[in-house]
C-alpha cells in the first residue's frame, strides 16, 4: 500500500502548504504551495504505472512527478523533499524514480541537482523517456563507483 507521505518539510520563499488531492493503494495526488506558487505532484507506484514494463521494476519503487513546470532551484527542493517523504512513508522504497523527455538537460540537471542521477533511456509507447533515480545508501553503497563496470 503506498502510504500518504508526510510533507512537513517543503519551504520555497518561506511558505508551506500540502493538500492531498486523491489518494489510493497506488498513486496519489497532492498539491503544493511554495512562495507564491502551486505545483501539482503525482506519486504512483511504478509496478503499477506508466513505467511497469519500462525497466526492472522493484515492489516498491516509486515515481515522482511534478505535473506543474518550476524554476531549477524550486523543482529541486520539491524533488529533495519528496524523496524524503517517500522514504519516510515507505522504507522498503529502493528507488524514487523521475522521468524526463529523452535529451532534455534541463530537467535532468534539476533532478541531479536533487540527487539523482540519469540510469537509462526507455522508450514507451507514446514518449522516449530518461529515468533518473534517487536510491538510498543501502542500496548503492557509501562508496560505490557506479561508473566502473568489473573487469573492465
């Protein structure tokens, strides 16, 4: 069951404000207000979403996506935040997942400016997509050199 995360942490331009829009076993919808600004998040259990079928997905792998356009700075500290309630909400989550559009840097240097980093392109049936993932220590390791593949 994905639990509703607990979302006390968001602070853009000093303000905070969450309201859960829907909620079920595998997707949610909240939105929320930072500063001035609303921005709609959807966070859905990827084993039953768009992405189920796009990689090897985990049982408790979740994807994040903020439905409303922000600047750099404010997409990164609502991904920072949702990461935290998400692992929060579900310890067992080895990946928070954020898809982009295939080739577009900008999204995915928001992302890594969160803690992301790029894993692989997929494509679906209607988009080519860059799934960035944000995976706990527990399962990358401290000092995990990502890019050496052994043997090589």
């Amino acid at each position: 069951m994905l639990a509703v995360p607990a979302l006390p942490v968001l602070r853009v331009d000093g303000a905070t404000r969450t309201t859960v829009e829907s909620w079920s076993r595998r997707a949610g919808r909240l939105r929320m207000g930072a500063g001035g600004a609303e921005v709609t998040v959807r966070v859905e259990r990827c084993a039953a979403g768009r992405l189920k079928d796009a990689y090897p997905v985990g049982a408790h792998d979740v994807e994040v996506v903020l439905e409303t356009d922000q600047d750099t700075e404010t997409a990164s500290a609502l991904l920072r935040t949702l990461v935290s309630a998400v692992r929060a909400a579900d310890p067992r989550c080895r990946r928070v997942v954020y898809a982009v559009a295939e080739g577009d840097r900008d999204a995915a240097r928001r992302a890594a400016s969160a803690g992301f980093r790029h894993v692989v392109d997929v494509d679906l049936a209607d988009r080519q997509l860059s799934l960035l993932v944000h995976e706990p220590e527990w399962v990358t390791g401290t000092d995990a050199d990502l890019d050496h593949v052994p043997g090589t």
